[in-house]
C-alpha cells in the first residue's frame, strides 16, 4: 500500500469511529480533511472500502431496510449503503495512532494523524510534531542550499518559485514550534484557546475651545 493509500485508510477508519457514514458523505468528509491539494474521487475511494471490507476492519448495512418488530423489511426507498467499524477496526486505528514513528510525519499522511490528534496521548503527539518540524527544518536546510548553488543560473521566477516554497516550509515550522510549545505547557491548541484580551477603548478627547463646525443645511432650507 502506498503513503496515500495508508493515509486514505486512517481516514476513512478515523471517520467511521465517529459515526457511521454512506459513501457520498464518507467522500465529502474526507474531501475536507486532505484539502483543495488532493481531491478524492469514488474511483479511489470504493477500492480503499472494498480492501477494509475484505479484512473485516469495516461493516456495511443496506440503509434501505428498516426493523419493525425485529424484522427487517424494505422501506421503499433506494437502498444506499452504510459503512460503520467493526471491534477489529477500532483496534487497528487505535494501533495506527499509536505509531508515531517516520510515517506519521510524511506530507500525505501527517495531516491524517493531525486531525485525530484528540485521540491519542500527549507523548505520541509530541513525537510526531517533532519528528515533523525535524524533517521539515532538513529539507529547509537542503533548499537554502540549492538555492545558494543556483542563484546566478535561473531566471526571476524560478527564484520567486524558491522563495515560494521556502517562506512554506519556514511557516509551517513556526507553527509547530507554537504547537510543542502548548504541547509541552499541557495547554489546548491555539485554536481552542480564548482569544486575548482586548484593550479597553481609549476616551475620546473632549474640545476645550468653542465647536466652530457648522451644522449640515436643513432639508426645509
């Protein structure tokens, strides 16, 4: 399995925890999670399903039939599938969190794991982030460098497309050395901290001499 295929089952699984889910909203969730840089189609989707399903990780149900009185009929609408965990796969992914060794800090499967994050210990997470800003700071390191080396033999674009892509790599380091920071301090992320306080608004001047503006002419003239 590739890094995107492995990163596409944490997924799906990670979902299927929280609930069950039909295929078009199993989808779109995922959608959201990876982001606009890989958008998910069914033609990979079902095969990752199909695989979960083979290995008992998943079970699915016909959300088409109903139970009444400890019958199953049909509701006579269309039969869509449902997806949900079974035992094994809650084992699996919690096995699956728990690593937090290189793969976990892979372009593809990092944000994955970030999303779960509530669903594993401190110590893991904080290996992760390491381990991410570790590798992230080497390849900022290799790309200063090759900038270096070829500076004088490429055009402005390449260099603004450098520049790019470094000012990238510097961002999100800066953001996971706020996030160990909190990490550390037993703190919640960023996001779920209260937003500072704001100063209180400063008194408004009060004229000492005599108010010289003019009032606006009357509609009535």
């Amino acid at each position: 399995m590739g890094k995107r295929g492995a990163a596409l089952e944490l997924a799906v699984l990670g979902l299927l925890q929280e609930s069950p889910l039909h295929g078009y909203e199993l989808r779109k969730r995922v959608n959201a999670m990876f982001g606009w840089g890989w958008l998910l189609s069914y033609g990979t989707l079902y095969p990752c399903l199909k695989a979960l399903l083979r290995d008992g990780l998943i079970a699915q149900d016909d959300a088409g039939e109903a139970t009444v009185a400890g019958v199953e009929v049909r509701t006579g609408r269309r039969a869509r599938i449902v997806y949900r965990l079974t035992a094994d796969g809650k084992d699996h992914f919690a096995d699956l969190m728990a690593d937090a060794g290189p793969s976990a800090w892979d372009d593809d499967s990092f944000g994955v794991h970030f999303a779960f994050f509530s669903r594993t210990d401190a110590q893991t997470r904080m290996r992760i982030l390491e381990g991410r800003r570790s590798r992230l700071e080497e390849r900022l390191e290799a790309v200063r460098q090759a900038a270096a080396r070829t500076r004088e033999r490429v055009d402005s674009y390449t260099l603004e497309l450098q520049r790019h892509g470094r000012e990238s790599v510097e961002r999100e380091v800066r953001w996971l050395s706020e996030l160990i920071d909190v990490e550390r301090a037993g703190g919640p992320p960023p996001a779920q901290r209260p937003p500072p306080r704001q100063p209180p608004p400063a008194p408004q001047q009060q004229s000492l001499g005599p108010d010289t503006r003019q009032e606006p002419p009357s509609p009535d003239g």
